[in-house]
C-alpha cells in the first residue's frame, strides 16, 4: 500500500474514533466509511469474503446478545428485594 494511502486510512480512522468519542456520530461514521473505502480499493478480496460472511457474525453476536441478557435477568430475578450494596458485596467477595 502507497504511504498516502495509509496515511489516508489512519488519519480517517482516527477522525472517526474522535468524532464518535464528541458523539458526532454521523461524521464519524463519514470518517470511518472513507478509511474503510480506501482499504477495500487496496484489498478487495478480504472485503469480499467478510462480506460474505456478514451473515454469520451477526448471528453470532445475536446471540452473544441474548446469552448477555438471559443472563441480566437471572442475576435480576436473583437478586429482587436485596439492596445495591449488598449484591455489589456478595460479587466484589
């Protein structure tokens, strides 16, 4: 990759992680989409196979999601009537 082209890529990067961490979160997903534009022109064949395995990772964090919130409601349902203090006592040890 030509050295503009990484800098390009960093530099749209970054500018996105700063503009998600200001929450201006529509120019940072502009600045994201051009790093990631100027990679996917570099490497086509590794955007292609993610892209096609798109799918399978968002069933996979799906249900990574509803093992988070299976979980979330058990430690609820455990914990109902007992003060913050002492759940937070009975898991620090």
């Amino acid at each position: 990759m030509d050295s503009w082209k990484k800098a390009v890529v960093a530099g749209a990067i970054g500018a996105g992680a700063i503009l998600f961490m200001k929450r201006r979160f529509p120019a940072g997903v502009l600045a994201t989409g051009l790093g990631l534009a100027v990679l996917a022109s570099e490497y086509p064949e590794h955007f292609e196979r993610v892209r096609r395995r798109l799918p399978e990772y968002f069933e996979r964090g799906m249900q990574v999601m509803e093992m988070a919130g299976r979980a979330g409601r058990r430690l609820t349902w455990a914990n109902a009537g007992r003060s913050a203090m002492e759940v937070w006592e009975e898991i620090s040890g």
